[in-house]
C-alpha cells in the first residue's frame, strides 16, 4: 500500500515513522510520501491560505496550492483515493478501516484553519472522513489514527491473528475483563475460574463477561447483534450476578 499525506506541518507525521507505520515501512509493506502544502505557494512568503469569501472569522486553504499537490501526485504513479479529513465527514469505523486496507493508495488531506475550499473538495476529493463528533484544530492526528486503525489490518504488519479473528462474534462485543500472575493483589483475588484451568469454562466466563459490559457500555452494539439463546442466556447469567435483574 501507498499512503500520500498532504500537510502544512510535514514534522507531525514523523512520529508515525516508529511503531506500526516503521514496522511495515521496513517490511515493504508501505511506502509514505509526505507531502509539504507550502511547496506549492505561489508567492514568496509561501502563503495557502486567505479570507473567507463572504467574510466572517479564520482562513481557507486556497484552490491553487491545493490543485497543483494534486496533480503532483496524481502523475506519480497510480492514482490513490483522495480522502479529506474534515468534521464534516462519514464518522470512522472498523469497517470504513477495513474498506481502506484494501486500497492500493490513499492520499490524505490534513486541513487547518476552516478548511479547503470546497472548490478543491468537488473537483478532487473522493471521500470526507472525520473521526468522531468533537473539534480538533486540523487532520493530522486524524490521519494519524486512521493510518494506524487501516495498516494494522494489513496482512503482516502486525503478525496475522489478528485479521484472522477478525469475523468472530465475540470480536464484535467490547472484550472481557484481563488478569495476570500475582493472583493475589492487595484487596483482590483474580477470579478463581481464571485459576480453574478448565478451559470450557474459561471461554464460558469470557464471553459472558463481554456480553455484559457490552451491554451495560454500549447497548448501540450489542442491539446491533442478534443473540442466539446460549448467548442471551449468558448475558442474563451476567445480570443477575451482578444484581442488575435481566433486560425485558
Ligand atoms: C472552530 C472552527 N469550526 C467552526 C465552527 C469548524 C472547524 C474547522 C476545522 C472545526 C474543526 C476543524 C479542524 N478539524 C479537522 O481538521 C478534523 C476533524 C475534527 O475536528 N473532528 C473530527 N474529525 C476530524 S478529521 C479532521
């Protein structure tokens, strides 16, 4: 995969040379070109960005920069899906990650201040994308996260059990609580089927430790699945346990 990153502030997405993004870099699996916005400024003081046509607070990012980093990178191999990171766009999900995975190349647009001129977004941008409903003050660690949600679903870069798991059910639900070695803490004994060695009953446990938080964290999930009775079963199991009755 080849992802382009387009940014006023090409040293923020240096960190992403560690971790995950170093990881496939080294493997071959990616290639990242950086791609500096204000190489493309027309005038000497290198400006991208003007007043709002109509008026009113902040800056937009100007057509002509914007146009001629895309045809730079357009002529620079094969053509990626433009996708511009902004609030305005389809909220991220695994799904939407999974989708990305499989593309050949992506370039993502970081925009400051109010953004792009929409001039740019209706002639080359393929998909909006933001991250969730609150305001950051620009698409880089939007791009961030997203290339580290996509990349780890690409066979290799993580070591494959991952992906693999991936369609279960229980990788659908919210996970299950986690214990290591001392079994005793000061106040808390880890739970003693943990210690069983009984696997069965491990699994047991597990899942219906997740199918409780999932309902009491994220009922939106969980409404979005369809229980069979063993599993309905188990959630119920979960609610009494934890005296909370059984959903109706
Ligand atoms: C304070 C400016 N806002 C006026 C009502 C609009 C606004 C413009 C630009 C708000 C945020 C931004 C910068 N945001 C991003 O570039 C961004 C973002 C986000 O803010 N939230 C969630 N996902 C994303 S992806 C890119």
């Amino acid at each position: 995969m080849r992802i382009d990153i387009v940014t006023i502030f090409p040293e923020y997405v240096e960190p992403l040379r560690h971790a995950l993004l170093g990881k496939a870099l080294e493997q071959g699996i990616l290639s990242v070109g950086v791609h500096d916005l204000r190489a493309w400024a027309q005038d000497a003081h290198k400006s991208v960005d003007d007043t709002p046509c109509g008026g009113g607070p902040g800056m937009v990012m100007q057509y002509e920069p914007l146009a001629r980093t895309a045809a730079a990178i357009n002529a620079d191999g094969d053509k990626p899906l433009h996708i511009y990171l902004s609030p305005q766009g389809t909220t991220f999900n695994h799904e939407l990650a999974a989708e990305l995975a499989r593309k050949p190349r992506i370039a993502l647009w970081c925009g400051r201040y109010e953004g792009l001129d929409q001039r740019f977004i209706v002639e080359h941008i393929d998909a909006e994308i933001s991250i969730g409903d609150f305001v950051l003050s620009g698409g880089e660690i939007a791009a961030a996260i997203i290339i580290d949600a996509v990349l780890r679903l690409i066979p290799g870069v993580l070591g494959d059990a991952a992906s693999v798991a991936e369609d279960s059910f229980h990788h659908k639900l919210l996970d299950h609580p986690h214990y290591t070695r001392p079994e005793n803490t000061a106040k808390i004994r880890a739970p003693e089927i943990l210690l069983s060695g009984n696997h069965a009953l491990i699994a047991r446990w597990r899942l219906k430790q997740a199918l409780g938080r999932t309902f009491l964290h994220r009922p939106d999930i969980l409404n979005q699945l369809e229980l069979s009775d063993a599993q309905q079963k188990l959630l119920n199991e979960f609610l009494t346990e934890q005296h909370l009755g059984e959903p109706s």
